[in-house]
C-alpha cells in the first residue's frame, strides 16, 4: 500500500516563505496523482486549499501555491501569516484509491 | 452556498456498527462524489472510500474493505457511512467531503465523533 511523506513539522518566521513537499513511496508524483493540499486548524475540519497540484479555489489566499518540484508535490506559503500556524495535510491519487500524507505541524514564530 | 451536514456525535459498544450521514445543500446532489475520511485523535486524516452520488458506484479503502459501505438517498440530498464490527480503535471524527470533478476536493462536513467504548 503507498505510503505517503511529509515533513512532520517547519517553523518559519512571519513574513518569510516555507515550502511543504509530499513524497510517495511508489515514484515521483505527477500531475496525474491530483495532488490535493488541506490546512486544518484545532478541533476544525480541514480546509481545501489547492487541487490538482496548483489550482486555488475561491477562498484560497493569494500566498498559497502548489507545484511540483523534484518528484514530490508542494505547497509553498509566501508572505506567512501568524493565522497560517496550522497542520498541513496533502492527498494524492494513488493506483484508484486516495491516501493522505502525515501532515506538516507548521508553527509560525 | 454548498454545504455539508452531517449528523451527531455517537458512542458505541465494541462490536456495534454505525451509521453516519452528510446532508447536501446548494448544488446538485448527483452530480459530484461524496468520499468519507476518518481522523483518529491526535492522528493523520485516512481517507475510507466514496460513492458516486449520480450512479451509486463505490470504492473503498483496503483497510476498511468489508467492514464499510457507502450509500446515498438521492431523494433527500444524502450520503451515508456504515462501519461495523466495532472496536476502540475506531474511535475518530469521520469527515464527508465533497469531489465535484476528478481531482478537485472542495467542501467538507463539520465531522461526527464517534465513540467505542464499553
């Protein structure tokens, strides 16, 4: 069954950039695995962010970007904001069936 | 506005099975994907299978093969999650989310905690 990686934790400074990447244990992962990106926050259920590895929805802030970027998806935060401080999830696509990463626990400070 | 409901918390005895549902509101039912993900406390999201709201086709996850089925009642706009066989280590808030074109996650319930407990 694949296993999907993500950095479990970044800290980064308000107004700096970080980058979350999401790895698979099959190879490298293209478009075709639809990356998905969700932040969830304490007690909330998680929020889309980004699909099909760079598309924003609506509400989506304008310093998120999703990409691919060495074999792996990735979510990049421009510009962090104190309310960014959250956990992370990715989801890919993977052989018909849907498997979510770890999660990255980013901490602003 | 789209929007997911989902029903109340529940508490169960090891063994029992429950059912969740996800009422949808503000767009067409039939015309997206429903998928149910659990999240164990202080645990990742695991993503358990979807239906095809428009022709009732399902998939689900290996680790909850037999154990899980996913229906909806087209009439009234809603998904439903059955699990069963019980155990604590079912204990989690099960999510509904909504897929309304491959690739794309949008929407998701407020979650159902759910309770296995002696």
């Amino acid at each position: 069954q694949t296993v999907v990686t993500q950095e479990p934790s970044l800290t980064v400074s308000p107004g700096g950039t970080v980058t979350l990447t999401c790895a698979s244990s099959t190879g490298a992962v293209t478009s075709d695995y639809y990356p998905n990106w969700f932040q969830q926050k304490p007690g909330q259920a998680p929020r889309a962010l980004i699909y099909s590895t760079s598309n924003k929805h609506s509400w989506t802030p304008a310093r998120f970007s999703g990409s691919l970027l060495g074999g792996k998806a990735a979510l990049t935060l421009s510009g962090v904001q104190p309310e960014d401080e959250a956990e992370f999830y990715c989801l890919l696509f993977c052989g018909g069936a849907w498997v979510f990463g770890g999660g990255t626990k980013l901490t602003v400070l | 506005q789209v929007q997911l409901v989902q029903s109340g918390a529940e508490v169960k005895k090891p063994g029992a099975s429950v059912r969740v549902s996800c009422k949808a509101s503000g767009y067409s039912f039939t015309t997206c994907t429903i998928h149910w993900v659990r999240q164990a406390p202080g645990q990742r999201l695991e993503w358990m299978g979807w239906i095809s709201a428009g022709d009732g086709n399902t998939r689900y996850s290996q680790n909850f093969q037999g154990r899980v089925t996913i229906a909806t009642d087209t009439s009234a706009s809603t998904a439903f999650m059955e699990l069963s066989s019980l155990t604590s280590e079912d204990t989690a808030v099960y999510y509904c989310a909504r897929q309304p074109a491959l690739g794309v996650f949008d929407m998701w319930g407020q979650g159902t905690m759910v309770t296995v407990s002696s």
